[in-house]
C-alpha cells in the first residue's frame, strides 16, 4: 500500500492531473491553492454550458454540496453524468447532508443517478445518507468516524463505490477492503473547507490512480501526514491554514514511509 | 460590563453556537475562519429551499448584502423571517448602503420587514440608512462613526434595535445605552471583510447572549483586542490577516480585561 | 517610463482608486487583498440591478470570467458598456478562454462589443482569442508568453487596446509600443489567482493613469516585483501567498527603480 500511496503522490507531481471542482462558494479559493500546493491542477466552472466540456478534459471531477442553488446541481448533474460517460473519476462531497432535506436528497440523488467513484464526507453526513438521523449541527459532525463504520460499508456495497469517512481518525472502505488512517491534527477542525480539501486531493489522487479505495487512502495520508507537518510549531489556526499549503508542496515519499500511519481490514 | 463580555467569550467557547451566514463571495471564506477561530460554528447556505430549515438549527443569523442579487435577496427575507418567527437573533450587514440604490432599497426592506437585533455597518452605511447622502465611496466609509452617532441612535429607536457603526472607534446603541469602543488596529481597514467580520462575530455574541447591546459591544471589544493583538509585531497586511485569526483563537477573559477600552453613556 | 511607473504606483497611494471588480469566486478575497495591499479601494457587485450605478463610482472596471455563468455575462456586459460610455477604463481578463467554447465566445463578444482598454491573460488564452486552438489545459497555460507575441499584437491592432501577455516572461503590447518584462517569480504559479491579481493591479493603475500601455506596464513590473520580494525568503506556496500581500503594501518607488525589468521596442 506504501508503494501505491507513494506512486500516486509522485504522478501528481509528474503529470499535474485537471482537477474540475464544481464546490462551495467558501472554500473555492482553498480548494484551488490546496490543489496546486500538491502539484495538481485546479479548474473551477460551474455553467451548465460548460461543464460537459471542461469536464471532458479534466482527470476527475469533484462536485461538492456545501452552497447548493437549484442551477448549480443542474450543473454538478451534467457534469457527473459526462464523467460517467467518459470514465473520469468523481468525487462527491456531501457538505450538510443530515442538516437539510435539501442537502440530503440532493446528496442521495448524485448517489442514484451518476455514483462517485469515491464518496468523502464527515461522520454524520455518511450516517444521513445511510439513513440515520440527527447527528449533525450545520455543517460539523457530532458523531465520530467509528460510528459510521458500518453505514459506509453498506453504502460502499449498494453503491459500488468507495466510501471515505473522515475525522479524527478516517475511514476508507470500497465494501470489501477497508483501511483505517489516523494522521492528521486536531487544528484541522479550526480552519474552514479542510474536509472539502480532502476531498478534492482524493480527486487528485484518483485523477492518477485508477483503484478508489487505494486513491482515497493515499489522499487522506497524504494531506493527514501534510496537518501534521503543519501543526509542527504549534501555530494558531490562521498560521496553521497556510502551512498546510506549505506542508502539502512539501509532503514527499519519504514523509510517506515515515509518517503513515494506516491499517488495513 | 465586563464581566458580561467575558462569559459571553467563554460561553462562544463552550457552547459553540451555530450562526448562520447569507454572506457576500468575497468574505465567506475569511468569516467562517474567524467564526472557527473564536470557537463558534459557522454555516453557510443560500437556497430558498433550504434557508428556513438551516436557520432554524442556528443560533444566530447573519445577514450581508455585500455581493447581491435577486434570488439571494429572497432567500435573505425567508431566512430573517424564520429567524424572526424563532426569536433567533439575526445580525445585519448593509454593506455598501448609500453606494447604490439597489443596496440602500434592500437593506432599508430588511430593517422593515424583519429588523435585525443588531444593525452593524460603517458610518456611511448608517447615515445612508438614515437618509444621508453621499458619504460613501464603494463599500468604504468617507465619513467617520462620530459623524453618525446621531443617526444610530434614532434608527436604534425607530426600529427597536441595536446599532453598532464601527470604525477607528466605535459606536453600539440601542437607543437609551450606549457604548464607545475605542480597541482595533489600523491595520484592520487594510484588510478586506473585517467589518463583516465584525458582524459575524457579533453573531457569535448574540447566539450566546440574549442582550443585542452588550451582545454587540462585546464583540467589538473582543474583535478589536484580537486586531490589537495581531498587529503587536507590525505585519504587514497579508500577515496581518492570519494572525488575526491566531488572535481571534487566542483572546480570552484575561486579554479582555486587561485591554478593553469601553465608555458607557 | 520608470518615471511614470512610480508616478502610477504613488498615486494609487494618494488617490486610493476604486476598482470595481465583476470577478470570479476563487479569487475575489485574495483580488479584493491585493488591492487593498496596494493602496487601492476594491469593490465587488454583479447584480444587473446595480452594476451601471457602482461602476459610475469607479476608476477602473475588472472583468474577469474566471467562473461565468449567463447572469454575470449579461451584468458583465451592462458594467462594461457603462463603463464606455464614461470613459471609465476597462480591463478584461478572458480566464480559460481557449478551454471551453462558453468562454472563448464569452471573451469574444466582450472584446467586440465593448473593448477593454486592456485584455490581460496567459499565452494560451490570448492565442485562443487570436483564433489559434489546443494551448490551454483547464486554466493553466501550456504555451510561453513569447508563443503569443504575434496574435497579442495583432489584437491589440485589430480592437485598438492594450494585450498583456503573463507568464515567466510578460509582453505588453498596443499594437505599436512593445514592452518585455521579466520581473516575477515563479511561485506565482503555485498560487490560485496571480494572473487574475495581475489584472486587478492592472485595473488599479488604470485608474490613475491615462496610458494603458504605460498602466499595465507599470503594473506587471509592480506585481513582479512585490513577487520577488515575497519570495525573497524562499517560503512555500502558502505562506508566498501571504508575503505576496506585505510585499505589494511595501513596495515603494525605490525598489521599482531597483528592480525593474523592462525592455522596450
């Protein structure tokens, strides 16, 4: 699993995958600069007169839910179904599902009619698409990774897709395979769209590494290893937010093989 | 009143309340992160479909009409409503009021449709909603929050609400009290959305305090101590920005104590 | 030239020149930073209802079509045609133009229907407006600025404005003065929005500067220039982003006349 993490890390600095992202209005500008600090390519656009296009020449899409209208999931529709079509990764991030009927059934309609590759979301959000009720407040998870264990497995399975649970400790798992992660830091959940970002570095990932489940493992090591490497000098959550930047155009296979901390299931 | 001040901080860092931003593009990234950095939980959402439910998890509301359109402006109304129909506190940013008329129409629609519990804006944003002209370039103020005492306090009055017109000093009344904060740093105007960050900050306050006016004066202290704190090494302004946020994670009861500068009258 | 460079950059200080900007979502914070940062007075505002007021207001017009969609175009095209009509200069950045036909044609029509005073964009993205096909990936170029020297200088003839080409290298051309300048660094590159920055700096010096050759000449050199000096320290990308911001408030008339890198023809 080391090899591939390191690999997927190397090819995103080698080829620089397109990453289309149609995300949230506050974590765009992060997203971006997350995304070029590991070495990948970021490309915003949202039109329903575009996406297909853009989509048709990116790596992978990532379609993330966190300032939803009605013309923008038109979009992340289009889009998805055109990645779909053409075998391009996708990621879906659903921001606030559980929080809002709105959220959630626009999160469970993506799920039905053009299934990521790799599903990314907090505790709460895995457990609202699975079903389960009121463990969320707004945007933040009052449940842990471990209690959504068993919803991702099952939405990995009824879905054919991987399913990544993040928190203090993630969860990956396609249905069969399954890896726990428990790099990071805590400062993480001090700056806003840090979750969005791992998302769109699994969208980096997968636009270089065909298998999901090893792409979204290698993503949350990647950018867990790039938090703890941030957080070095105990810096305030403002500081911490740019040197995560500087950390993830840092983070190497060395800090890989030395820092990993996964295990598998 | 400081004693008041410093529970409503500490209440922010155990309770953590929600607030609700339906905020302009420019500064939703920045506003989240200074929510997070003081311990509040921010959340943004605009849809119509699912403002009504979303404000009804918060704890406060903010609304700011810094980058408008129509549909955002009926989203606003739906949102300051429910909030109203809930008794949750909703905070106002007029941003720009007196720039166009567009802007000066919305926020005057909002102050009688549904009143805020706290009106934060610069000076010219306070005069223009009291019907003064021409003090505004942009969204910056030409004129200083002496200049609009007079006119806060008969809004206050007239629409039962709290004002606070800051600035290089600044002024929270709700019509018989009133307060005068002298804390903040130049620097801060050197930055862009401290002043909606100021809002959300007050919003901050007002989900953990039923009292808009002290609410209000309380975070213009513990926002300005913040500023003051940051700029203690002469940043520069993109350095300044960041460690606003350290600062923001790192005032507490003591900092308040020891620095704030408030004159009650 | 060095004269009128500095002459630009000092009034920027003394005058604070209200840039309104109808720009895209990633960028708009760190857009509105890097003006303030320079000393000018941003703005931001897209709705139809309000643009031709707002823009009356200004000094300069930034239209940037980094994330479009057919609202903003028809707000966009309202702002522009004002702008015209006051003699207010306008500065179109035409990003991912070559990337989708949505935006190739989108640039187009503002280039004939309401000329900028200055078209700022990568090689790719000028030589797909000069007609030439397959040069950009997503909003990356993968042409060099010098690829673009012909098609930027028969634009500027065939539309009467001014073409700056960005890249390692920056070309300004109207058609018959040419400038080179090699100022810059190439962090520049590893953070999200430089290039759209470069056109709000731009916008800036237009607005205290009747010369739109000598504005975006001006211009590139003082962004380049703020570049080298947040680079001096050899940050990583993050914290680059940050310096870029202390570097564009402290660059002054002494280190252009230092570092400049200019050559005319």
């Amino acid at each position: 699993m080391m090899d591939e993490i390191c690999a997927g890390l190397e090819n995103i600095r080698t080829l620089h995958p397109l990453v289309h992202n149609i995300t949230n209005y506050v974590v765009m500008n992060f997203t971006a600069n997350v995304l070029l600090a590991l070495g990948a390519s970021p490309v915003m656009a949202h039109a329903a007169e575009e996406v297909e296009e853009m989509v048709g020449l990116a790596n992978a899409l990532v379609i993330n839910i966190g300032t939803l209208s009605r013309s923008w999931i038109d979009s992340m529709g289009i889009a998805a179904t055109a990645a779909r079509k053409r075998c391009i990764p996708i990621v879906l991030d659903p921001v606030g599902a559980g929080a809002t009927r709105f959220r959630t059934e626009t999160a469970k309609r993506f799920l039905r009619e053009a299934p990521p590759t790799v599903l990314r979301g907090n505790a709460s959000e895995i457990l609202a698409l699975a079903g389960a009720k009121g463990t969320t407040k707004g945007v933040d998870s009052l449940a842990g990774s471990r209690d959504a264990r068993q919803a991702a497995i099952e939405l990995a399975k009824s879905n054919a897709m991987v399913v990544a649970v993040t928190g203090a400790e993630d969860f990956v798992t396609d249905g069969s395979r399954a890896a726990t992660v428990t790099n990071g830091h805590v400062l993480m959940s001090r700056v806003t769209g840090t979750g969005c970002a791992a998302s769109a570095v699994t969208g980096a990932f997968c636009g270089v590494q065909r298998d999901g489940f090893v792409a979204a493992t290698g993503a949350l090591v990647a950018f867990g290893i790039a938090g703890e490497i941030a957080a070095g000098a105990q810096p305030g959550p403002g500081t911490f937010q740019i040197k995560l930047l500087d950390a993830l155009d840092a983070v190497d296979p060395a800090a890989i093989r030395d820092r990993a901390r996964v295990e598998l299931s």
